[in-house]
C-alpha cells in the first residue's frame, strides 16, 4: 500500500513539473522584464491598466511557441499581472494584462489586457506609428459584477414567473376543455 502512496505522490510531483511555473531569474532580470512589460501595458492600455498593473507582483512564466507556422520552439517570458478575483467591481477575465517577450531579444511581441483582447506583433505596429499610423489604447472597463448579478437574479426570477403564469394557464386551459368534453359527453348520453 505504500509503494503505491509513494508512487502516486512521485507522479503528481511529476505532472505538476509539466505545467508552467514561475522562472527562476536574477532580481535585475526580473525588474527588467517588469519594466518592459508595464511600459508596454502603458503604451497600449489606458491609464486604468497601468495604475492596476503596478500595484501587483508579475507572474512570470517561461513558455515556448508552439505554433508549427511560425515561431516553433521559440521560448518567451509571460508577464502576468494579476487581479484579486473576489472584487464586485474588476475586469472581466481574472489578469490585468499578459505581456509575451522574446527569451532571445528580451523584445516585447504581444500584449492580452482584462477585458479579453489585446495586440500581436508589437514591433509592427511601433513600426506602423513611427510611419505615422495612430495606435489606439485598449480601452479599460471595469465590470461591476455585483450589479449584473442582481440584474441577472431579477432576470431569472422574472422567468420563473413567466414560467409558472403560463403552466397556470396551460393547466387552467387543460381543465376548461376537459371541463367542456366532460359537459359535451354529459349531454349526449342524455339525448
């Protein structure tokens, strides 16, 4: 029985290794991966997503790209900024913003904000503005998740009652024709 708590305990040990964790770098590396990383929520976000972002400790990931089009086996950082998830009031997905940067370049290629979107190929669009092309920020939404789910409970609550009105009537329905078949039967077993 033991072998096999010691094995299964080796095991999860082993799986949880497969999965992302945070990287080891030098305090230097990490302040230069969180410089870089809250410049470019700054460029491409509102202000909201910064003031957020920098109040929060990043999350920083090592992955490689998978992607056999392009950019197969190239290893980048993940920036992760993250929101307390227990607020009434935050954005929509549980990061304020993911910033992907190049292991090889320390060059920063996509920024992923809160509200589910974000930019891909940075360097092309620095490109774009240097040739006079306007980058639009990310707007930033707060979503007040209180209000919706009271709205939510009143919408389900005036569904329940739509609901049971119209069984109602369906059963007050169902009784009237049985009530007149039963009038109509009555009435030619008397003839």
């Amino acid at each position: 029985m033991k072998t096999w708590i010691v094995l299964l305990a080796v095991l999860l040990v082993g799986m949880g290794d497969a999965a992302a964790q945070e990287v080891e770098l030098s305090r230097k590396e990490r302040r230069s991966l969180d410089s870089l990383s809250l410049a470019v929520i700054r460029k491409f976000g509102e202000e909201g997503y910064y003031k957020m972002a920098k109040k929060e400790k990043p999350v920083i990931v090592l992955k490689r790209y998978d992607s056999k089009i392009r950019y197969d086996g190239r290893e980048y950082y993940e920036v992760s900024y993250y929101q307390d998830s227990t607020k009434d009031v935050r954005l929509e997905w549980n990061h304020i913003a993911q910033v992907v940067i190049w292991k090889d370049t320390k060059e920063a290629y996509a920024v992923n904000f809160g509200n589910g979107y974000g930019y891909y190929n940075l360097p092309k669009i620095l490109a774009d503005e240097k040739a006079g092309k306007k980058i639009t920020r990310m707007p930033f939404v707060l979503v007040d998740y209180k209000a919706l789910e009271e709205q939510w409970q009143k919408v389900i609550e005036e569904n329940e009652r739509l609901f049971r009105k119209k069984v109602e009537e369906s059963f007050e329905r169902n009784r009237k024709e049985r009530e007149e078949r039963e009038r109509q039967d009555s009435v030619r077993n008397q003839e």
